[in-house]
C-alpha cells in the first residue's frame, strides 16, 4: 500500500535521460531506469500531493483527457516496492 502523500525516498541520486531517467539507490546500490512517465511521477512524489493529485499532474504534464489514475496507482506501488518512494 502506498502512503497517503507519498515522497521520494532518501538518498537517491537522479539524473534525467533522453528517454526517462535513471536513479542510483544509495541504499541498495542499485540502479533504476524510468520511464519518461514513472520519471514524471518520481519527480511529483514530494510529500504534498495525494495519488489522485499526482494522477492530476500527470493529465496535464502528457495532455491527457482525463487522470490515469489507476495506471498512476500502478506505477506508485511499484515505485513504493522498489524502495523509491515511502
């Protein structure tokens, strides 16, 4: 389950690709490659937006006709599984 307003976890170094972008996990020495969506996501998870609001968000940032909520939903619990969001 994700948190009501999820954030990024801490110690993630970001940098954005052509196509995404890719996240070193300090904790895990691991790295992650996203997809230019779950980037945006990542990026909108700071603690102050709910799922719905971050759903919102992506509408606009892709011009989309209505939120993905459940795709959004998705994409948070993975996020949330893989240690970049709590």
């Amino acid at each position: 389950m994700t948190a009501p307003r999820p954030r990024r976890a801490e110690g993630l170094d970001l940098n954005e690709t052509d196509d995404g972008m890719i996240v070193y996990q300090e904790s895990t020495d691991r790295v992650h490659h996203l997809n230019p969506t779950a980037a945006v996501i990542l990026e909108l998870c700071d603690g102050s937006r709910t799922a719905h609001d971050i759903a919102a968000a992506v509408a606009e940032v892709f011009g989309l006709g209505s939120p993905p909520v459940t795709d959004t939903a998705g994409c948070l619990e993975h996020l949330g599984r893989e240690g970049l969001i709590v």
